[in-house]
C-alpha cells in the first residue's frame, strides 16, 4: 500500500464523481462514470429528510427523470476535500457547489465512506446535506 497513491486515486475518483454530473443545455450526465466509482452495495443518503436510502442505480433513474426537463443544465464544482486512509478503508469531505439551469447555485457537503476492493477504491456509502443558514460552510469542513 501507498498512501500517497491511494490519496491520488481517491482524489482523482471525487473528481470524476463531480465531472460525471455535470453536463450542460442539451447534454447528459456520463452515467457511465457515476456509477462504475460505486461498490454494488453502496447506498446514498441524499439531502431530503427524512432520510431515505437508495441505491446509486436508484439515484440515476431518479436523476433521469429531471435531465432534460426541469434539470436543463448541472454543474457541480468541488470548493475543498480531505480524505482520510486507514488500510483498505477512507472517507472524504467535500464542500461542492452546484449550478442548475445556468441561474440556481446551491452548495453542500458530501461525505464518502470508500473501501479497496479488488485492488480499486469504490464508494461504500454517501450521504450529502446543503448549506444553511445555521450550517455555513466554511474552510474548516476541508482541512
């Protein structure tokens, strides 16, 4: 094990979480990409309460649903990230913020639980809340 490749691979992986859905006017998500980072098991706690589990398969068809209608554009921007690595396990904290439809900017955290599985790093588990007035985010979430 090298840590210093295994907070590359890591990195590297947030990143294209990010890029994969982010797409504009006319475009779609990479799909592809988004879901090929996640462990079959994994689940996801996205913002809404109360909180619900799904599946990253689950995530994607819902998102489908909007791409195109309501969701004519997503850009989704990392503003900072720390990760953690202990053996075959990690987790990363990453401040994003999001762009819907060229006009609406939201930003939130996303934190991911990672496990090494059969050599590469995939996402156990993911759960993300927004920004608030009570909760700001701040510099202090990513270092």
């Amino acid at each position: 094990m090298d840590p210093d490749r295994d907070l590359d691979e890591i990195r590297t992986l947030v990143f294209r979480q990010f890029s994969s859905l982010s797409w504009t006017d006319g475009g779609t998500p990479d799909w592809s990409a988004f879901l090929e980072d996640f462990h079959p098991n994994a689940v996801l706690f996205p913002a809404a309460r109360p909180a619900r589990s799904q599946s990253s398969d689950q995530f994607a068809e819902r998102m489908k649903g909007f791409v195109g209608s309501t969701l004519r554009s997503f850009d989704e921007q990392v503003l900072g990230s720390f990760v953690r690595v202990y053996g075959n396990v990690a987790v990363a904290v990453v401040a994003c913020e999001n762009t819907e439809n060229a006009a609406e900017r939201n930003r939130n955290v996303e934190m991911m639980l990672l496990v090494r599985a059969a050599g590469r790093w995939r996402i156990a588990a993911q759960a993300w809340d927004k920004e608030a007035a009570d909760t700001p985010i701040t510099p202090e979430i990513w270092r």
